[in-house]
C-alpha cells in the first residue's frame, strides 16, 4: 500500500499535468481542445506517397499553425516530433524504392542525367516531408539528419560516380563559358541534400583533375618563359567561378565569398604548384640540357619548390636520370662535364644554398674522378680549345682565381645557419666560379698543372708559324686561376720557342741549313716519347753541322736528337718524274736509304735506321707505296720505282699524302708519365712480395711511402696493380696481393 505523503505527489503530479493539458479552462474544454490540436498536427506532419495518385487532403495553414501553437503551449512539441520521426522510419521505404528505381537506370545506361532525376525527386520528397518552420529549428534539424541519415544508407556506391560525372559536366561548361541554368538548380539541390558536405572530397578532386589535365597540356616541354603567371590567370577565369557553386554557396557579395573559399582556394592553389612541380621534376634533366633556354622553367621549378617542399623527389629523380642517361661508359667525358656544369648552374638558380647541388653533384663528382680522361678535358676548355667543342668556361663571365673552401665564420652578420634538409657532409660554397667548382672535383690542382703542360707542349710544337700570342694569351688567363707560381714551368715552355727560333737565327746567319730544329730544355719540359731511331745519310750529317754550330754559339749546352719527331719536306728526283712530299722522319729516312740501292728488305731497312718496331716500319713503307715510289715485290722486300709504273687493272693512281696538320706531337699524357714512374717502383713491389708473402693494398702504400719521390695515392697504386694482375705479373683474392707464378 502507497502511503499518503506518495499518493499526495502522485495527486499533485496529476493535477499539474492536467492543468497543463486544459490550460485553466472550464470543466475539460481545455483537453479537448487539445486532442483535436494534437490530432491535426500529427495528421499535417504524418508523411505522405508523393506517387499515390489519391487527391492530397488540404488543411487550412492558419488552424495549423494554432494547432501547433496549442501544442507547443502545452509542452508537448518533443512528443509529437518523436511521433513524426518514428512515423517518417515507417515511411523510408519509399525513399528506399525511389533510390533502387534511379539507379537501376543508371546503371544500365550510364547517363549522369539519371543522378540530375534522382536528385531532384529527392529534394521533392525532402521538401514534401519537411516540418514547417513555425516549429522551430530543433525539429527541421531533427528531420534533416533522419532523413539524410536513411538517404545515405541506401545509395549504393555507383552514385559517386555518378556524382562525378555530373559535377565534371558543370565544371567542364564553366570553363568553356557555355553554362547551364539547370547548373545552379543543381548545385542548390546537393546543398539541400547535404551532398557537397558528404562528397568535398570528391568534387575537390574532380578540380584537381582538370587542373593536372590543363597543368600538362599546357606546360609540358616549354621551358623558356614561366608559366605560373599563366596558370593563376586560368585559375581566376575558369575555375574560381565554378568553386563558388559548391565552396562559397550562400555568400551575399565578393568579400563574404573571398573568406568562405580561403581554405579550399590555398588547396587548390597549392595542388596547381604541386602538379607544375611533379611535371618539372620529370622533365628537369632534359631542362638542364636546354639551359640556358629553359631559364623560365627553372624560376617556376624554384617558387613550386618553395611551397610543396618537394625537394627530396627532385634530387631523386635527377639522380635516376644521371645514372640512365649521363654515367655510363657510352657518355663521353666532354658531354658529362657539360651537363655537370649546366647542374651547377640550373641548381643554384633553384636552390641558391647548394643543398640540391651538393646532394645531385656527388654521383657525378665521383664518376668524373674516376674517368682517366676528365682532367684532359677540363684542361682543353680552360684553355680555349677550339676543336672541343662547346667550352666549359662562360666568355660573359671575369675570369677569377680558384676560390679555396673557407672555414664558417659565425662572426659574419650575414651568416646564416645550414637549410634543414642539409646533411652533415655539406658545405656551403660562396663561389659562384663554375671552374672552381670543377677543380674542386680532385683534393690537389697539382693534376691540373701537369696537365697543362702537356697539352701546352702539345700546341707548341705544333705551331709552325712562329705565332705564340694565343698560348701567351693563354698562359696568363690561367696564372689568374691558378696563381703565377704554378705556371712558372709554362713561362719556361714559352720562353724556349721564343729563344729557340731566335738561336735557329742565329746559326743560320753563321751557315745556312736546310734544318730548323726547335730547341727546348729538357728539364722544364713534359716527357716525350722515346726512339732509337737514327737519320742516315744526309740528315745525319745535316744533324751533325747544325749540331757543331750550336756547340759555338751555346758551347755550356749539347742538342739531345729526337730524330723520330717532326716532319721533312723533301723533293724527289726520280728518271721520268719528281714528287714533292711531307712526311714523317721515318718515311724520309727510308727513302733516304734507298739513294743507295734499289731494293731492300724490311729487316735491313729496320738495321739501317737504328731500331724501330717493325708494324711501324711497314705503315712507313706503305706511304711510298701508295705514292708510287716504291713497290713491293715480294713479303718485305720492296724495289725503288726509278720509273714509274702503270697502275694494275681496277686500281686508281694515289695521289701524295698532305702533311697531317691536326695531329698533335707525341707528348706523353700525364697517366703514361705516371706509368712509367710507377714501373721504377715495380722493384720495390716485387721485392716486398717476395720477401711478406701476401700483402694488402694499404700495407703496400705504407710501405712505399718509405721510396725515395713517391707520392701515389692508394687509388693511384690500386690502378696499377690492376695492370700488373692483367699482365700476370700478380694475383689478388681476398684484398690479398701477391706474386704471379
């Protein structure tokens, strides 16, 4: 049994919600008017079949609204909107059919406009359903999620496609200004269904495509001018307008729908740079082969670069490009050191620092070092050879001293710290000098003088007409670069032509000769290739007279002869015919020998000369042969034409070899010079296996440290072991040097 004091709150509980529901009318007038308030109300808002094609009852909207007034008066609005919400769940399979009937034609035939129907009929039953506004916001929300709830719970995942589809179209009839009204009833419906929220991603996407489509089309392969500028434009034209339908939708003027797309206008903006920076990295290697041409390419690459950070892709991708097509054996030295220094200079317009240099240059750097002939080439473009084609060097640029690595100094005001994504290894170049950097490949420039001398003594020996000014010129640009000390050795090369032609003066003002040799000191000079070979006859004595005039006019100095270099021009007087020809001293010493008889072997030719190899002797022979002085009459012996012979049938009289004007004096290069100085240490070598048994690299190194003028590096030395294993005379296995057997 309840007690008083419960039934008293069970009383007084019943009588306030009575009162509630009568309003303090008379007798229970009030709760009858109520219950016909109620009924009305759940009967407006009860949802209803837009297809059944009964007559739809009319209420009258002002005894709706008083309806809903008495409702609301007594409280009882949450009650009749879960009333509504739980008659429109029974009511969703209406929605639900209307959906599988849509898409079932779509479907089939793939036609966005089957999504356009769809859409609309949805916005009819959203409309048709919908609360009206006397009854505040709390229930519109109510029904909206409910129904938007169930909608997105039965569209099956065709329909993003076919969103796709439709958006696409409306993008693509505003970029080719041919809108469609229907466009604008359109995106009003998606706003209403909530289906820009839900699909964002989606529609931002399909101007991302169109913008990477226009990016490509547009930009692919014109490098010269920069193209962003161009694409902000098309952005502001094209596209900006479109994104107002679904970004800025319910903005009143530019202002308010300039801050409505702030957010979804950086995406955009930021997705055109990251498209323009994708497509400049793939093509960067072939903009660096364009430079200077494609300098408009790289301030676009520089500014994407500084908003989507996408340094790290690049240097990959240039990378992989350089080890494709630039270092491998088919690349020759010249074409590498070319693309190496349009890197250098398409690089630091991207990257003023040098990070994306010095992580791109590594590989390359390393490769070049390896190259036996980089140091030649290097070489040939400082001094402006003309037949190596493009020059490293830009004529536009002052010529400036090699610039040397500089310790940081942090007291600078206008030091700065190391970009972020710099590694422990780099340093930042303040050269601006691209030969700098080139030189800078090796530890040592010492390379690099002994190359010059080389090439140096090369073109100097091939003038023939006494005209130094250019190798002068020369010299002194590279005493700028490399300092005067260094080049003091090519000071003493120029000054020995100067004063060589001034002692063949000389002599031939004492006692005219036929002979102009060229004089030079033989310790200031690179090596030049050794002969035994000896001029007979008249040159002989020729040699021997110039020789004795020399002894008077320097008696503290001798000539040491290289007869095997230079050319002769001599004129043959032969019974029926005289030839006029410029050859080598070999050719001219054999002919020479034949003044004495008219036929002769190889062997005694070989024996007449001194000693030369015998495939030499021959390609000498075959001159006069070609030429018709001389005819072989059987294997290596060969007979003087005293009178000429006609050609055999089929064959074509040759005409007299020209003297051979672009081969250059047999100087040795710098890496014979070293091979053969490495040969005197071959004895220390082998008596050190010999004696230790097994030897690594290292221990070999260290050991010849101790040799009197040694200063290989252990590559240096590794080389040459190499050569030694290829010639037997040493096995390796395991790092493990010893002797072959």
């Amino acid at each position: 049994m309840a007690s008083a004091a419960v039934r008293a709150q069970v009383a007084a509980k019943w009588q306030e919600s009575f009162n509630r529901l009568n309003r303090s009318e008379p007798g229970i007038s009030g709760l009858l008017a109520f219950s016909e308030a109620w009924t009305l109300a759940i009967e407006f808002l009860k949802p209803r079949d837009l297809n059944d094609p009964a007559p739809q009852k009319q209420y009258d909207l002002n005894q709706v609204r008083v309806a809903f007034g008495i409702v609301g008066e007594c409280r009882r609005l949450p009650v009749m909107m879960e009333v509504f919400l739980e008659d429109m769940r029974k009511s969703q399979h209406l929605i639900t059919r209307e959906v599988e009937a849509y898409m079932a034609l779509y479907e089939s035939n793939s036609d966005p406009e089957a999504i356009r129907s769809l859409v609309y009929r949805l916005v009819e039953w959203y409309n048709a359903w919908k609360p009206t506004a006397d009854l505040g916001p709390t229930m519109i929300s109510a029904y909206t999620l409910a129904f938007q709830t169930h909608l997105f719970s039965v569209l099956p995942p065709s329909f993003a496609r076919g969103i796709k589809a439709l958006v696409s179209a409306t993008l693509q009839r505003t970029i080719s200004q041919s809108q469609d009204p229907q466009d604008r009833v359109l995106w009003q419906a998606f706003d209403t269904l909530s289906l820009i929220d839900r699909y964002e991603t989606l529609i931002a996407s399909i101007g991302y495509e169109f913008i990477e489509l226009y990016v490509v089309e547009t930009c692919a392969e014109k490098w010269s001018e920069p193209m962003l500028a161009t694409l902000r434009v098309w952005m502001i034209d094209k596209i900006v307008p479109w994104m107002l339908y679904p970004f800025a939708r319910g903005a009143t003027n530019a202002d308010e729908a300039k801050t409505m797309m702030q957010g979804v206008g950086s995406r955009f903006d930021f997705h055109m740079h990251k498209t323009l920076c994708n497509l400049r990295t793939k093509e960067i290697f072939d903009i660096i082969v364009d430079f200077p041409d494609s300098a408009g390419a790289l301030q676009d690459l520089k500014e994407c670069l500084a908003r989507v950070d996408q340094r790290a892709d690049l240097v990959q991708a240039l990378r992989q490009a350089n080890n494709k097509r630039l270092l491998h054996p088919g690349a020759d030295t010249k074409d590498i050191l070319t693309q190496y220094v349009s890197t250098i200079k398409c690089l630091r317009i991207v990257d003023p620092p040098g990070v994306l240099l010095f992580k791109v240059a590594d590989p390359i750097r390393r490769y070049l070092r390896d190259r036996p002939d980089t140091i030649r080439c290097i070489v040939a473009s400082l001094v402006g050879d003309g037949e190596s084609g493009d020059s490293l060097v830009d004529e536009n640029e002052p010529i400036q001293p090699l610039q040397q690595p500089e310790m940081e100094n942090y007291s600078d005001p206008e030091w700065n710290p190391e970009p972020i994504d710099a590694g422990p290894d780099f340093r930042a170049s303040k050269s601006n000098d691209v030969i700098s950097t080139i030189v800078s490949i090796y530890d040592t420039k010492d390379l690099f003088i002994k190359e010059l001398q080389v090439l140096l003594a090369q073109r100097l020996l091939a003038v023939k007409d006494g005209n130094f000014d250019r190798e002068r010129r020369n010299v002194e640009i590279l005493k700028i670069r490399f300092g005067e000390a260094a080049l003091q050795v090519c000071e003493v090369m120029l000054r020995d032509m100067t004063d060589s032609r001034r002692i063949d003066q000389h002599v031939q003002s004492q006692k005219a000769s036929s002979m102009h040799p060229t004089i030079i000191s033989r310790h200031f000079w690179p090596a030049l290739e050794s002969s035994d070979m000896v001029m007979p006859g008249q040159f002989q004595i020729l040699q021997e007279r110039y020789a004795k005039e020399f002894s008077v006019f320097k008696p503290d100095k001798v000539l040491r002869w290289l007869p095997h270099l230079g050319r002769v021009h001599l004129q043959l007087e032969l019974e029926d015919r005289t030839l006029d020809a410029d050859v080598p001293p070999l050719e001219a010493a054999f002919i020479e020998l034949f003044s004495e008889k008219d036929i002769w072997t190889v062997d005694e030719l070989i024996l007449g000369v001194g000693s030369v190899n015998r495939n030499t002797a021959v390609r000498a022979l075959a001159t006069w042969v070609d030429m018709r002085v001389l005819k072989e009459d059987s294997e290596g012996v060969f007979r003087l034409l005293n009178v000429a012979e006609g050609p055999a049938p089929g064959n074509r009289p040759q005409a007299p070899k020209p003297a051979e004007t672009g081969e250059l004096p047999p100087v040795m290069s710098v890496q014979q010079q070293q091979a053969e100085q490495m040969k005197m240490y071959w004895k220390f070598i082998e008596g050190m296996l010999t004696n230790l048994g097994s030897l690594p690299l290292d221990r070999i190194q260290s050991m010849l440290k101790f040799a009197p003028g040694y200063d290989r590096t252990v590559e240096q030395l590794g080389s040459f072991m190499e050569a030694a294993r290829r010639e037997g005379l040493v096995n390796v296995k395991d790092g493990m040097w010893r002797l072959g057997k």
